[in-house]
C-alpha cells in the first residue's frame, strides 16, 4: 500500500507524529482542535469539519475549524447541528465509503443549506467514515485544497488515519463522560457525608438528664481526638449513633464510615467483609473484593457487637488493629491501612474475658476510651422528650398531625423499666401514633398491654365501671371490641370492618361515632 500511495519520509513523519499526538490528548474539545490542526498543514487544507452522529436524536454534531485567524491570532471554530437524513454526511454513514468531491456545486448530495457553513466557503471536500469497533461514530471532512485538487493519495491517507481520529474521539468521548460521572460520583458523596452529620449531631442524641449530660461530656472529650472507642452498652440505647456522632464531628468527619454488625454473619462470611477476598478463594468468589477495612482506609470503622465475634476472628482483627496490616482471604498480597475503631457490645467484656469468651489481649486494645450508654430506665426524664421527638417525626413521615400525651399516659410510660430501651420506645410510639389515626392526643387504651399491665395503679375505667344501663354496657363493648381489632390489624380498617363482621362504612361510622 505505501509504494501505490508514494508516501515521502516526511509524509511518514508527519503521520506518525499525527497519529502519536491523537493518544495524548484527553479532553473531547481539545482533541478536536488536535485532530483539526494537525490534519490542516499535512492535506494542505483551509480547514476541517468533524461531524460527530447522536444516534437517539438523529442528527450530526458538527465541529467546524477554518484557516482564518480572529484577532487574537487563533484558528476560528464554530459548531452546529445537522440532520442526519441529509448530505454527504447521510450519504457516508449510510454506504459506509469515503467521498471525494472537487466541486461541491456539481454534487447533488451535498445539502447546501445546512451542511455548508454560509460564513465559509466550501469548494471542494474529502469525508471519510469514522468508526470504531463498536459502532460508526461520525464523518471527517477535509475542506478546500489550498493549491491544487484533492486525489486518491489525500482520500487513502485519510482513509488510514480515520480509524486513529475515530478511536481517538471516542476515548476523549468516554474520559469526559467518566469525568462527569466521577464529578457526580464526588458531588453525591458531598452531599452523604452532609446529609450524614446533619444527621449525626448531637441534637439527634435526645435527652438533658444527669446520666446524658454525662455521656455528652465524655463524648466531647473524644470526638476531637482519632482514639480507639468502645462501647458497651445494653440493646436499643443507640450505640451506632454515638459512633457516627464521635466520626462525623471529629477530624475523621470527612473520611468513611464503614459499620458492620459482627453478630450478622458467620465467621467465615465476616472474614471475608471484613478483610476482603480474592477470586477463586472459595466457591462463589468470582472477582476479587475489597474488605471494609480497606475501603474504611483513611476513616472510621465501626465493629457492632464486637462480643459476639469468634476467638479465631478476634486473633485476626488484633493483628489488624497492632500492625496495621491484613491478607485477603485467599490472597498473598499484604494490604496496610490505617483506620479508626469505634467498637460496641451489649455485653460486659470484662465478664467474657473471664469466661474465656474474649482475649484479653484484644480488650485492653479495644478498650482504649470507654463510653457506656444510659439504658432508658436510668434517665425517666428523658421520656417526654424522647416520645415529643418521635412523635414529631412520625407525624412527618405519615402525613399526620402531631399529637400528645395525656398526662395518664405519660405516667404509664414513665413507670415502665423499657428493657428494650430507646429502640422499644421509638416503636411503642409509632404504634401509638398508628392507634390514635388522626387525634389530638394519644391516651393510655393506646398504649401496648404489656406496658399498661406493667403499671400497678393503670386501671381501664371504660371497661371496668358499672354501666348504668344495658345501652352503655353495649356501647363501651363495642369501643373495647374495636380498638382490639384495628390495634390486631395495626389499624387497617378494611381488615378490622371485616374481622368485626361490618361493613367498612360500618367501622368507620362507629370509629367517629365513638371517637376512636
């Protein structure tokens, strides 16, 4: 091919430093201009046009470069659309072969009114097809010979270097469109670690007794410091929050937080969460992945249930914790990080490193800073706080008004142990606020059995005065009958009508009639 097209060493030259120049650039605008200008003195051109082809809306986007300069002495550009049913550019793509035209005027494919520019006159062109190996992408357009026509040599070389020009437009295609993505990718990060220390102040942290103010004070000293953190608190007293509190307003707030709950999987599942693994490790490894504590790299990681992980487990997270460093399941690379552990545990560790339970060696690394959570029975004075702030939050989400307490009801709850502490109180609520369907208040028939029964004064007048006649002894049975049944059916009133053998129209005449 090189003897039928005559190339001179510098036409070799010139092309080779062409297609080398192509590789190096990036960016989708700056590689037209590259391909623009380079091509420009080795075709002896006035200028160039790429149009590049939008498949969905049918059309080309054209880039157009032409040799006269602008004041400050650069190339002029302009760019517009095209339709793609129309002009050589409809005619290229469609027959997929290269054009060579020397009088534009005498070519009825060209389409006059769009495809040449009325600022620039065209006379003579070369369009070749570019196409990479996923699809045809556009049309390059070499314009106006400066001297001489355009022959077969200018269509071959051109032909030659389309397939560079096309795998290099595609490439700036895709960097830009991976920068877009990665820049999307950062500003949505952004706006999680935000929502996420919005999320994680201490106003989400309720409460102003004795006991909290306590543990706001020790959290203040540690949050301002990368120190190792337990803690060790009893089920539903919000140890996770703590731990993202202490991360997110700390200098670490910036940084990931990666939480695992130890007692979630099994240990040879949690090995390989925690460390990662390597493709063909074991049955189901396909690929190759990272561990939390390599993507936790830089931040936070926060062990959940620390107490429940297995001896053998634990001898792995302390060579973590003492080195710094892991092996993959699998793998033979050693990994080095460097991250934060905030750990926690509704058990005594003390008690379980006695046992035989959990190493001591690990305790005394873990347990650095110790925090250790009030469970609700300790601080009653938070209740009316903590049940205002659920209810406001649960009327949010339900679309409802917000309710309070009677003062009844408040005693019942205040009287309560709560052995499933904040969490139980959070859900009481929620099913509270389910019963009262739309009231103003939330009165003690609301509440669950278990936590009226566990009042020693609760009694249910409604139910257990002597009516004064047999009208209202079947009026508070009726009352009794509905509540039970939409407090069954979680205040589904289509599900109660029908367990109550009514009509739904029925339930709900009564439920306003008895102001349910």
């Amino acid at each position: 091919m090189a003897s039928d097209l005559h190339l001179s060493e510098t036409d070799l030259s010139l092309l080779g430093e062409v297609v080398t120049s192509f590789h190096t650039v990036r960016d989708l605008d700056d590689m037209f201009m590259e391909i623009i200008t380079k091509l420009r003195p080795l075709f002896n051109i006035e200028g160039a046009s790429i149009a590049l082809h939008d498949s969905t809306r049918r059309e080309f986007y054209f880039y157009r470069m032409i040799e006269e300069l602008d004041d400050d002495g650069k190339l002029e550009s302009a760019s517009f659309t095209f339709p793609d049913d129309k002009g050589i550019a409809n005619w290229v793509m469609e027959h997929d072969q290269s054009v060579l035209i020397n009088d534009v005027t005498d070519d009825e494919r060209v389409y006059t009114t769009d495809e040449l520019s009325s600022d620039f006159v065209t006379r003579s062109m070369v369009c070749v097809p570019l196409k990479t190996r996923r699809s045809f992408i556009g049309v390059f357009y070499a314009l106006n010979k400066i001297s001489g026509e355009f022959n077969e040599r200018d269509r071959k070389l051109l032909e030659i270097l389309s397939g560079t020009i096309a795998a290099s437009l595609e490439n700036a295609r895709l960097y830009g469109d991976l920068k877009d993505h990665l820049h999307a990718l950062e500003q949505e990060k952004r706006k999680l670690i935000s929502q996420a220390r919005s999320e994680a102040g201490f106003k989400e942290i309720i409460g102003t007794s004795r006991p909290m103010r306590n543990l706001f004070e020790l959290m203040e000293k540690v949050i301002v410091t990368p120190t190792t953190v337990l803690i060790q608190g009893e089920t539903g007293t919000g140890k996770e929050l703590i731990a993202k509190v202490i991360h997110y307003n700390g200098p670490l707030g910036d940084k990931a937080f990666i939480a695992e709950n130890c007692a979630a999987l099994p240990e040879s599942l949690l090995e390989s969460e925690l460390f990662g693994h390597v493709k063909g490790s074991f049955t189901g490894a396909v690929a190759d992945k990272k561990g939390l504590f390599e993507i936790a790299d830089g931040g936070t990681i926060f062990l959940d249930e620390i107490g429940e992980m297995s001896l053998q487990m634990q001898v792995k997270l302390l060579r973590v914790l003492q080195e710094g460093q892991f092996r993959p399941v699998g793998g033979s690379r050693t990994v080095q990080v460097k991250v934060r552990l905030i750990a926690s545990t509704n058990r005594n560790l003390a008690e379980e490193v006695e046992q035989g339970n959990f190493r001591e060696d690990l305790y005394y690394r873990i347990n650095v800073f110790q925090i250790t959570p009030p469970p609700l029975r300790q601080r009653k004075d938070d209740i009316l706080l903590l049940c205002s702030h659920f209810l406001e939050k649960l009327a949010r989400k339900y679309a409802k008004p917000t309710p309070h307490l009677t003062p009844q009801t408040l005693d019942i709850l205040t009287h309560y142990d709560w052995p499933g502490n904040v969490r139980e109180l959070e859900n009481e609520m929620e099913r509270a606020i389910t019963m009262a369907a739309g009231l103003e208040t939330i009165s003690a028939d609301m509440l669950s059995d278990r936590i009226r029964s566990a009042h020693p004064g609760y009694r249910d007048d409604r139910f257990n005065s002597q009516p004064g006649s047999l009208k209202e002894a079947v009026s508070q049975l009726e009352q009794k009958l509905i509540r039970q049944a939409l407090e069954e059916t979680g205040g589904n009133r289509s599900q109660a009508a029908k367990a109550l053998g009514l009509s739904r129209q029925g339930l709900l005449n009564k439920i306003s009639a008895y102001k349910i």
